[in-house]
C-alpha cells in the first residue's frame, strides 16, 4: 500500500478522527477518542472485547459527528460468522473519493469500525502480533487496523498507525474468508500528530486499536487477534 500525504480540508484534521489516504484505495483513519485509563503493566491474559462503532462527519465542514445511519454501519450479526455465531457487520454506502470533490456527498467521510477493548495502556510490545478475519474483499486500506498510540505516558494519543489487510494476508481459513496478521511494532504507516515522523516504538501504550472500514462496501469481521487473545463473539469469547 503506497501512502500519499493527502489529508481532508484542515477543520477534519483538527478532529480525534485523523485522515490519511492511499494512492489506489482512499481512506480515512480513525475511530475516536474515547480513552481508558491506561495500565501500568500488562495484564495476561488480555479479555478482548469488540465495540462495534460507526459515524459519519457531514460536509461541508467535516465538523459535526453523527453516529450509525444511513452512511455506515456497524453491528453485531449472527447471519455471517467463521468462529461462533457471530460477527461484526462493518458497511459504507458512500465513496470516500467524494471527500475531494467541489460537492462532496453526505457520507463520504463516514466510517465503520469494531473498536478492540481490553488492551489499552498495554505496550506495543506487549500487544504483538494482531490480525482479523474478514468475509468481503481484504484490501490495502479497508478492511485495516488503525492504532492509536501514546509515546510520552499522559493516556493521550500522539500518534496514529495503519496495518492494512491485503498488505498481511495470513491464510483463508474458510470459503469467502481471508485472515490477515502482522506485528504491531511495523505498521504499514504511520505519523506523529498533526503530521510527523512516525515516533512508535515497542515502548509506546495502546490508546486504542480498532478494525476500521472508510470505503464503500460491505464486510464482516471475526477472529480478531491482539496480545496473544483471540475474540469474535458479544460477550468476548
């Protein structure tokens, strides 16, 4: 995945929501800000749970978030599952390439994401090797891991990482599913706020990890993998 410094108008930039774009699939990056108080040490084992979460930031200012609707989706289903009975229903109805547009339409800067509870505050480290499972296409830039991070140890995010799944693929465990893994410590991208170096390290503290869509389609998401615990049922198993 070739990334291009592209980023939406600077009031969306000012957002917890941080934008980037790739060159063959544009993206945008985030899922909020939402901060646990951080550990101090790691905690083994890790209880995994996933948050589905999804919003939409209306033109023409990208300013006023609004939660699921009509522009994205994000949901708990027990019509599609590779582990279990369930999965997480990730869907955007509208292209975010409209972002970039004279007009944009309503939707293009929506997102859809299943947010991983349970490891924030741990180390990158500590954190490994993380991966999903999708059902839909596996593409450079959604389905993806977004990660935000600390560097300096006050809980707050300092920087935002990418770990897309066509970069990672790891196998097809099932008919129409692909499974993507990649250590946490190399992310395909990643910058420092509001658009530096990239300052992760193994040291770094987990503000939030999510798996993130920003394009239009439809996926579901199972299997997900961090801090050597695995989840994709409601109630964390």
């Amino acid at each position: 995945m070739t990334i291009r410094l592209t980023l939406l108008p600077p009031a969306m930039v000012a957002l917890p929501f941080q934008v980037n774009a790739c060159i063959n699939e544009p993206t945008a990056a985030g899922t909020g800000s939402r901060l646990s108080a951080a550990r101090l040490v790691a905690v083994d084992p890790v209880s995994l749970k996933l948050d589905p979460t999804a919003g939409n930031f209306p033109p023409p200012d990208f300013l006023r978030e609004t939660g699921n609707g009509p522009f994205s989706q994000a949901q708990w289903t027990n019509k599609v599952a590779l582990d279990g009975k369930f999965s997480v229903l990730l869907a955007k109805a509208v292209d975010f390439a409209s972002c970039y547009t004279a007009t944009p339409e309503n939707g293009c800067a929506a997102f859809a994401a299943a947010i991983v509870t349970g490891v924030e505050g741990i180390t990158i480290a500590d954190l490994g090797d993380i991966g999903f499972s999708v059902s839909g296409s596996c593409g450079g830039g959604s389905p993806r891991f977004n990660l935000s991070y600390d560097t300096d140890g006050d809980g707050q995010a300092n920087g935002v990482a990418f770990y897309g799944c066509a970069a990672h693929v790891s196998g097809t465990p099932a008919a129409g599913w692909t499974s993507m893994s990649v250590s946490a410590v190399t992310p395909d991208f990643c910058y420092t706020f509001p658009d530096g170096a990239c300052t992760l390290t193994p040291a770094s503290t987990v503000v939030e990890l999510s798996v993130l869509v920003d394009e239009k389609g439809t996926w579901h998401i199972d299997r997900v993998q961090a801090a050597a615990a695995t989840t994709g049922e409601p109630n964390g198993t």
